[in-house]
C-alpha cells in the first residue's frame, strides 16, 4: 500500500526540532547570545521577565542583517555560517546549524528588530508559533533586538516541564555568566523583572572579568592554571582550597571559547581535588581548554553543551596535571612511580630541624586581591608564562612568628591577619605530600632494637598485607608470617617514638573502617592519609623559632596547600582590622 508516507511541513519539522534546541528559557537566551556574539556585538543588554518565561529580549550592536537575511534568518537551516559539509569539522562560531531562531519562532510569539546600517531602514518581523504576523520597514540603529514572548504558548506539555521562575532565572543566570566569562571584551548587562543582576563593563581579560562578578573572598583564593600538552593547552583560574563549593557547577568548562559541561574535565578537577577538600565538596574553577578544531567534535548535542574530543584521555591528563599544578605546584602523582626521590631527614615539627630538600614550584601563582599589590603581583593575559613569584617567596615562610598555644597550635600573623595554625594538620600534609611524592625512596628505615609481632584479625590482616608495599616504600621493615600475623623489624626516622603495636593497631582498625578498597590510587590515597595523619603530632609542647620556620617552609616546599589531607583547614585567619573592632579601636583611633 502506497501513500502512506509523507513529509513532515516545514512548521511540524520546526517544533520539532525545537524540542531538542529549545529546552528552556536559558536555552533560548544562550542561542541568542551566541547569535549576538556570532555577529560581533561588544554590548549585549539582556532582560527577561518570569524568569523569561513571559519574556526575553537580548539586543545587540552587532553587524545587524539586511532585509532579505532577516527573512532567511527565521528559516530552518538558514546560515550565514556554514557553507560546505566540510567547514563542520572547524567550526569557529558559536552557532552553525541554522536552527535555533526558526525553532524559537515556532513555540514563541518572536519580534525581531534589525538592522546593517546599509539599508536606509531597518526590518522588523513580528512571528507566532512560526507563522508569520507582520513584516515590515522601522527605524532603527546597526544591531539587532529579539523578543521572546510567551515560550511555550502553543505546547502545553513544554510549558508543564518548567520550572518555577526563580529556579528558570538561576539557569539563565548561570549561561550568562559563563559567556560574559568566555568573552570578557565583550560588556553584558542582564536584567531580571527590571533589576540588574549582572553589569559587566569591557575588561582587558579572564582574570579582570572574574574579579568583577565573584566575591573577594573567592578571587583572592584563585591561581592561575595553565598547562600544555599534545596540541592542546589549559588555562584559567581555580580557587584553592580550603575554598569551596557545594557541588560541581562551580566547574566552568570552555572548550575553544564554548561553555560546555564536561564529565572528563569534571572527572579531572575532582580528582586533582581528592586529598584537598572534604567529601561532598566541589573546588571552584574557570578553565579554558583550546584544541585545534578539528581534535573537537561540537556537533554531538542539540544545545552544543557537550563536546567529543579525538583524544579523551589526553584532555583528561591536561586538566588533570594542570590543576594539580596549580594548585600544590606540582602534576599529579600516580600510584606507580614516583616523580622525586628526595632524602628523608628529620619529621618537620619534630624535634630536628628540617633539611628537607627545596623544590621550586612552578606554577599556581597567587592572584593578587586589589589592595594587596604586594610581590605576588602576576600578569596574566593567557599566553605569557605564569611568574613562579609566589612560591619563591612563600606563603607559609613569609609569616610572621608570635608564638605557640595550647591544643597544638601556631600563632602567627601577616601584618593583616592574625593567622593562627594547626600544627598536627600541617605536619599531616607534608608527611602526606613527601609519603606521596618519595615514598619509593626506603633508605631511611631504621631497624627497631626489639621487633614487633602484630597478631591481628584475619580481616584485618588481608587488609594490611594488601599494603605491604607501601609500607616498604616508606621505610618499614616487615613482613607477614603465618596466616596472620606480622612482624616488623624497621621503621622510618620520621616515625618519631610510638609504641609499634598500638600504632599499627589503630591504624589497622581504622582500614578495616573505611570500608571495602576502592579503585588503587583512592585505596593507597587514603591509606597514605591514615599514616599521616597517625604519624603527625598530637600535641605540641615547646617549639623553637627555628622548629616553626622549618615548619612553614616545608609546608611551602610540599606547594603552600592549606589543608590537611581530609580537607580541613590548616590556617585560620582573625583580620587585624576585626580585632581592632571588637577592642573598640576604630580606625586612627589610639
Ligand atoms: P546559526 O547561529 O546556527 O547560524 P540561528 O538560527 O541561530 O542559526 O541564526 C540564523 C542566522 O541568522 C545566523 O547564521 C546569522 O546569519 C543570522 N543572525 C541571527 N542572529 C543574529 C544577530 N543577533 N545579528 C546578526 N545576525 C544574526
Ligand atoms: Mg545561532
């Protein structure tokens, strides 16, 4: 039987496609701001209403259309952008499928004003649920205004899916300012029910943009991250721990410029951060992946959210490495293999004086706060290279001494801030960071004048025999002999004096209790985390000046992390300026 198939009309084939590009208010306001972008505007003023369910209106001052463009522009698959199927595989705008403002106009009531300052006048069209209601000349400078209204108005079961306005405005909120991210030349002003939620005058770069639209309390955490490797680089910013946030969308990903959700960069920065913060907690990162673009397919989602890179796996290492760099100043470190060998002398916060060897870190710079213009100062603009300034100097080394107080802690101050430090979680670092890093180096075990046998459970015995190697590389002597029992010869110098049993007891118990091993470099992770944490002091009774120097420039020397291994705070930091409040004294006051 003939007859049977037909094909779809053009306003059929149009809702339907709407349904993949436009999902909700916020994927409307991102295709049309990219239109705007695509069209070389440097101002883009967007203001919606009911969290643009009502209405959206982006206007431009971009390059505009003539009339006949206009017409063509709300047609299906009409670009000025593509020409051949092979300018998909270099795709340099933002835009390229010549479908969202046909899509838009078929479940929208659309006005589109616009004008190529060529023309004696301008065009506007006026578009219900894609037909057409009115066409005509007006007045109007170079640029091009878009109205949205009532989306959804003639699909029903669309309009049910959305959310409230408020939750409707944050997704709006949140595309904006990931492209006024991307294009900082670029000024953007976003108005919601006719209040300013973003004003963001042209700035020079990244750096100057995320000043601007992020509390002090985030960019004065931030470092720079920048990073090579294959043909591909990194940059941007991430905020050091023990800043952080509550789930991954403070993640910004651009690849080439597009803002896009990335599971492999995503996967990356998390496990960059994963002896950084605690569980449950997200770092906060602006990152700029450039590729030739042809190693990046962005023709695989409908709102070009997702992109597919040849190489995955050397994104993954990009991002990854990058932003360990940054932040501890060195890439990360795997299981096998260690990247330094260096000597272990003496348990910083021991009674021994340092000695640790000095590794310069390279890169994750400071970025300086506005009224810190002090020798940390860096220029970025995205392609010089990072100046190592901070780490030379020192975060921690840099500190000023006070004193020791009860409960093991460390006062000190910067001149601006009292700062006061936890002793055990800073030795719980560097012991953890140096176990990490030197860990293949045994040298320094030393033999115990009495051996130590351990009689543990059979539980618990698999579960340490299982970690035998490490223990070896980190200076233990021992070995396993019958079904569960171990006897230890040698500790490592660092160990300091503990009674063997009671320390491996305690350490034993607490394997057992973080439950079932998980992937390799989480098991070795968190068990290296237990010995530091078990090896590192508890109570601090007298230390020297020299002690707590030596302290400090370790913590510098591991990459001025300031956060134990569990993601606890090392330092906590009281404002001079609070204190002089609290104490009456106002400013220039005696
Ligand atoms: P695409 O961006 O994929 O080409 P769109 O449907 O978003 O598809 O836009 C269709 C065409 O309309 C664009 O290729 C562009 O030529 C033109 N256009 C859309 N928005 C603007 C704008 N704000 N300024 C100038 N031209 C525009
Ligand atoms: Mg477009």
């Amino acid at each position: 039987m003939n007859g049977r198939i037909h094909v779809l009309d053009e306003a059929v084939i149009n809702r339907i496609a709407a349904g993949e590009v436009v999902e909700r208010p916020a994927s409307v306001v991102k295709e049309l701001v990219e239109n705007a972008l695509d069209a070389g505007a440097d101002s883009i003023a967007i203001d919606i209403e009911m969290g643009g369910t009502k209405l959206m209106r982006i206007r431009d001052n971009g390059c505009g259309m003539g009339r006949d463009d206009a017409f063509l522009a709300v047609e299906r698959h009409a670009t000025s952008k593509l020409i051949t199927e092979k300018d998909l595989t270099g795709i340099a705008t933002m835009g390229f499928r010549g479908e969202a403002l046909a899509s838009t106009a078929s479940v929208s009531r659309m006005r589109l004003v616009t004008a190529d300052g060529i023309e004696d006048e301008g065009t506007e069209l006026l578009i219900e649920g894609g037909v057409f209601r009115k066409a005509g000349g007006i007045g109007a400078g170079k640029g091009t205004l878009i109205e949205v209204r009532n989306l959804f108005f003639n699909v029903p079961v669309r309009r049910k899916f959305l959310k409230s306005p408020q939750v409707e405005a944050g997704h709006v909120h949140d595309i904006i300012l990931k492209i006024a991210l991307a294009f900082p030349h670029v000024a953007f002003l976003f108005r919601e029910d006719e209040k300013t939620r973003l004003d963001a005058p042209p700035a020079q770069t990244a750096l100057d943009r995320i000043l601007r639209m992020y509390p002090q309390e985030l960019s004065g955490n931030l470092v720079t991250v920048a990073h090579e490797a294959g043909r591909a680089r990194i940059d941007g910013y991430v905020a050091r721990p023990p800043y952080s946030r509550s789930n991954l969308r403070s993640v910004l990903t651009f690849i080439n410029g597009r803002p896009v959700r990335d599971r492999l960069v995503n996967a990356a920065v998390v496990k960059a951060f994963s002896n950084l913060t605690e569980r449950g907690r997200y770092p906060f990162a602006v990152l700029f992946i450039h590729t030739p673009p042809e190693d990046v397919d962005v023709n695989v989602h409908p709102q070009k959210t997702e992109v597919r890179f040849v190489n995955p796996e050397l994104i993954h290492n990009l991002a990854l490495n990058g932003v360990c760099k940054a932040v501890t100043g060195a890439a990360f470190h795997p299981v096998e293999g260690s990247e330094s060998r260096h000597v272990w002398n003496a348990a910083p916060g021991s009674n021994r004086a340092g000695g640790f060897p000095r590794e310069v870190a390279s890169e994750g710079a400071w970025i300086p706060t506005s009224d810190d213009p002090g020798p940390r100062t860096v220029q970025y603009d995205g392609q010089e290279e990072t100046q190592p300034t901070l780490h030379t100097r020192g975060v921690f080394s840099s500190l000023q001494i006070v004193g020791t107080a009860p409960g093991s802690f460390i006062v000190l101050h910067d001149g601006a801030d009292l700062v006061v430090l936890d002793h055990h979680a800073a030795h719980e670092r560097i012991l953890f960071e140096d176990l990490r890093r030197a860990r293949k180096d045994a040298s320094q075990g030393q033999d115990l004048l009495w051996p130590t046998v351990l009689e543990l459970g059979r539980v618990e015995a698999d579960r340490l025999a299982g970690r035998l190697p490490t223990l070896e590389s980190c200076g233990f002597k021992m070995e396993k002999f019958g079904e569960r029992d171990f006897v230890v010869r040698g500790a490592p110098s660092w160990l300091g004096d503990v009674d063997m049993k009671e320390w491996f007891t305690g350490l034993v118990d607490e394997m057992v209790e973080s439950g079932a091993p998980a992937d390799p470099q989480t098991e070795e992770d968190r068990f290296l985390k237990a010995v530091a944490c078990r090896a590192a002091v508890k109570e601090t009774t007298h230390l020297t000046h020299e002690e707590i120097r030596s302290l400090l420039d370790n913590l510098d020397r591991v990459g001025s992390i300031d956060v134990c291994p569990h993601g606890r705070p090392i330092t906590v930091r009281y404002s001079m300026e609070e204190i002089r409040r609290k104490m009456g004294r106002s400013r220039g006051a005696g």
